[in-house]
C-alpha cells in the first residue's frame, strides 16, 4: 500500500506471496508473512500490477474507493499499455472489471 502511495505508513510487516500454506514469523516488533495466492496471479510480470492487484484484494470490493482508484490510475499509467493488458487478464474476475476501469481513465487522458 506504501509503496502505490496509497497509506503513508511504513509497514512493520513483509508480506511475501507463496503458493503454500498462509503463514506468520515474528521478528522482534516485525512480522513475515506468507500470505497464499493463486499461481496464476503469481505470473503477472509487471511489480506494480501486482501489487495493484494484491492492494485491492486486500481492500476488498467495497474499500475501492475513487480516491483509491485515481491513485492507481496515476501510478498504474507509468506501466508500458501492452504489458497492463497482458497483466490484468491474470486477475481474479471482480480485480479485473476495476483493472479495466483504470486503463479507461488511462486512455482518455493520453
């Protein structure tokens, strides 16, 4: 979420994507998470589709808001148009109808 400028807090937890079990190591005040996804969503190219993609699974359907989504247009336009689409098809269903939405905003204001 820092990192797409969408909280200014700086986390005290990495969070690494895996294909196995969901899983938490504490560190001292710190935490790693292992947190499980789809090995589909695993082949997205692009690292700020994919966080994009993790950030609005972790808001959820109605944390999305068009605060959030302006965001993500601003930071999603510096990714190369044919490697969005490439990227956005390897999202689940509900991330994708959002993703498109996004490249709309992209395309009218190029």
């Amino acid at each position: 979420m820092n990192k797409l400028g969408l909280s200014t807090q700086v986390p005290t937890r990495i969070v690494f994507m895996t294909n196995g079990q969901h899983r938490i190591l504490k560190v001292g005040k710190a935490a790693i998470v292992f947190k499980p996804t789809t090995q589909k969503v695993m082949m997205v190219e692009n690292d700020l589709v994919f966080l994009t993609i993790q950030a609005i699974q972790e808001l959820g359907k109605e944390g999305v808001s068009e605060d959030i989504i302006q965001q993500l247009t601003r930071v999603l336009r510096t990714v190369a148009p044919d490697q969005l689409q490439k990227d956005i098809k390897l999202a689940p269903v509900w991330i994708k109808q959002i993703l498109y939405a996004i490249v709309k905003k992209i395309k009218f204001h190029d």
